[in-house]
C-alpha cells in the first residue's frame, strides 16, 4: 500500500518486465518507471482515438482518463480496456480497422 | 537460471480415458518418488497395500514417499497450504492434480494463474489431456468439453493404442494436432518422456519444433466451429507492445480464444520467450533454452473460433510496426 495516498498498490501482471524477473533482467526502480512511461506511450497512441489518456499512478497503477467523461484508477494494463469501454463508450477490439486506435 | 518451484500438472481427459491407471503407473516409478497427486476421491486409485504406509482422511502417505490427497471443493485453500507449508513438512517434488473427466481445466487453471501467492512456491508446468482412442471421433463429435479439455493440452498421451489399429491410431493422432498444433502427442509408449514433463521438463522442444517446423509457411486447419493456424513475425518484437496489444485482444475476443501459444523473439535478444493464453487467461511468460540453430523468428499458434487468420495478421503486424509515440506520459 502506498504510504502517502493508502492506495493499495498494483500486482503482479504478466504484462510487466517487472513481474517477470525470470525472463527479464531484474530491474532497477528507474528501469520500471521507464517501462511504465514506455507502456503509458503505447497505451496512449492506441487509446487516442477514444479521446483518452492513460497516465502512471503512483508507479503502481493507472490513471484512465477522458477528456469530458472522468478518470478510473486501475490496477493493471488488462484493468485499462474495461474502463476505457466505459469511459468513452466504444468498444476497444486491436481486430477493428486501426487496431484499436480510432 | 533454473526454476526451482514445485512443478503442477493439471492432468485431464474424458471419462474412461485412463486418468487413474496413469496415475497408479506413477505411483510406482522410481523417478516418480514424492508426487503429490491432488484427486477427487483416493479411494478411485486402488492402491497397493504394499506400499501404502499410512492413510489418515483424505490423505494417503505412501512407503515410497508418495502422497495422495482428496481434494473435493478447496483447490486454492489446498495449493496455499502447500505454498506455504508442504505437508508433512517436506515439500513434494512435483504436483499432479488430476481433474473429473467432465471437468473444464481452464477453472483450474484460473484459480492457480489467478493466485499470486501460490505461484511463489508453485509453478503451473502445463496440462496433460488423456484421449481415449477409441472413442476420440466420437467424443470430439458429440461433447464439446472434448474439445476444451484438447486446446489447452500441452501434453497430449493418447491411450488405448492396444485397441485400435496402426491406421485409426494415425487418424486419431493428425485429429489431434490439428486441432492443437503447439501439442506434444504421445501415447504409453512415451511414457518415460512424459515423465520427465511432469518433473517439469521444458516444453522448449516442441515449441522449437513447431517453430522450425511453420516458419515458413501457415498452418490452417478446421475442426468444427474451431480453427488453427501459425503465424510467424521475421522482424524482433517489443515485449512491451506485444503484451498491450495481447492483453487487448484476449479482453475483446476471450470468448473465442480457444488457445493461443508460442515463442517470441524480442527486441531485447536473449533466449526465446514462451507465451500461453486459454480464453482470458494469459500464463506468465517463460524463458526457454537457446534457440536451436541460426533461425529467429516468432511463432504463434492460434486455436480460435469465429476470428479469421488474416484479421489477426493485420492487426498484430499492424501494432508491431508503430513507431513509438514521441512523448512519454507524465507520472
């Protein structure tokens, strides 16, 4: 749990090199958050055409934002795309023309 | 660096299919001492009186450090138990929970995916599904949980060869790798080989093999409602986008995602990396042994229902081949 904001934090997801220290190399605190900024870009482009942005909270979880209809705090990447659906009211399916991208 | 978990293997199959013979021919291995075998009901096995040692409940304690143990309705209270503290306080080598021969693996392996704190002490090694193969047309006719129990197979043993003849066992045999490519098949004559995949022995070699073997051309075959197919992507992946555009097609599609399994070579370099994915249900990826020759590519097999090849195709060289966005978002 985060000691500042009581946010319990993220879990383990096999979407992180963090999680999967067996595969990757184990990685420092600047490495993670640099995965997560990267992982934040592609969330971002993928999610544009949804009028949303994906930001990093708390190094633990995400912030799902849209632009007039609020913001969802996730625990996970797999967690983004129901509230994604939600927030902007599309469907988000990687198989639609733009792969999910609008 | 080698995993030093407790290997689970979710053994499978249809009613009749020889779960529990399987399961007494273990018992009694000398390579096979100190399993933990996880059943509906020990009394089903049929134990030797010789080698039992000491039965208490529904647990079973063999003489050659073997044990049995009933698991009715509390998977995850039991494989907790086990994480945490191994019974009788010396942990099993390996872990086999057998399923009913009408139950679907993919609950199983939902609870044990699903439970972090399991998988510290515990890994999921794969599923093997037991094909009666005497019944396999008509099984795979007529009950859809046939089906199931084929496509999230690592392992397949096709029992019963003693009771069908060389061409019907053949049949039997392309029946099932069509339907699950990324399979290794096997029946009892391969049994010390599947021994060693219930020890937790790598399933590098067949997704190798399956590499080798699809690079360069695609596999498509059709089975009712279901297909399979290869696809294999020549340029080096980012893990990163590859997970996002995984996580995002098992959340619009898992319905339809029988299977998805493979190996994929990433930017990073390094050993292949093996992914696996039932319906929504996306396994921790692994790290095999080095690639076999000079080859790199990634190969993924897809065992789906209602999605066709070349949409998948599309979008995922598609979303490979962005180029990252400009700007990282701000913490």
């Amino acid at each position: 749990m985060c000691g500042f904001c009581g946010i319990w934090g993220a879990k383990n997801h096999w979407s992180l090199k963090s999680s999967n220290p067996g595969v990757f190399s184990a990685q420092s605190p600047v490495e993670r958050m640099r995965e997560r900024y990267a992982l934040c870009a592609i969330l971002n482009e993928t999610l544009r055409g949804h009028r949303l942005k994906v930001r990093d909270w708390g190094g633990e979880q995400w912030i799902v934002e849209h632009v007039s209809n609020g913001s969802e705090i996730v625990d996970s990447i797999a967690a983004v795309w129901p509230a994604a659906e939600k927030l902007s009211k599309r469907r988000v399916d990687p198989l639609e023309r733009g792969g999910g991208n609008g | 660096m080698a995993d030093a978990r407790i290997p689970l293997t979710i053994v499978t199959g249809f009613l009749g299919s020889g779960k529990t013979t399987l399961l007494r021919e273990i018992l009694v291995r000398p390579e096979m001492t100190d399993t933990l075998i996880l059943m509906n009901e020990v009394a089903e096995i049929g134990i030797d009186d010789r080698l039992l040692k000491r039965l208490t409940g529904d647990t079973v304690l063999l003489d050659n450090g073997c044990v049995c143990c009933s698991v009715k309705d509390d998977l995850k209270r039991v494989l907790l138990e086990i994480a945490e503290a191994p019974p009788g306080g010396r942990a099993p080598r390996r872990i086999v929970l057998e399923t009913t021969g009408l139950a679907d693996p993919r609950a199983f392996l939902a609870t044990i995916v699903g439970t972090p704190m399991i998988g510290s002490n515990i890994r999921l090694n794969g599923v093997l599904t037991l094909v009666d193969s005497v019944n396999a047309r008509r099984n795979l006719a007529d009950f859809p949980e046939f089906t199931g129990q084929l496509t999230v197979a690592d392992y397949v043993l096709l029992t019963k060869a003693d009771l069908v003849s060389p061409e019907e066992m053949t049949g039997v045999q392309a029946i099932v790798t069509k339907l699950n490519p990324a399979a290794t098949v096997t029946d009892w004559s391969g049994l010390d080989r599947l021994c060693d995949f219930l020890n937790g022995g790598s399933q590098s070699g067949a997704l190798l093999k399956l590499a080798e073997t699809h690079a360069s051309h695609h596999i498509h075959h059709h089975h009712a409602d279901a297909h399979s197919f290869c696809i294999t992507l020549r340029e080096a992946c980012d893990w990163s986008r590859f997970a996002i555009w995984l996580s995002m097609f098992v959340h619009a599609h898992g319905e339809d995602i029988l299977r998805i399994k493979g190996i994929l070579y990433l930017e990073s370099g390094g050993a292949p990396v093996a992914i696996n994915c039932v319906q929504h249900l996306v396994y921790f990826p692994e790290h095999l042994p080095l690639w076999p020759g000079e080859e790199r590519s990634s190969v993924l097999v897809f065992i789906l229902r209602n999605i066709t090849q070349d949409a998948v195709m599309r979008s995922l060289n598609d979303f490979l081949a962005r180029a990252p966005a400009l700007e990282p978002a701000r913490a």
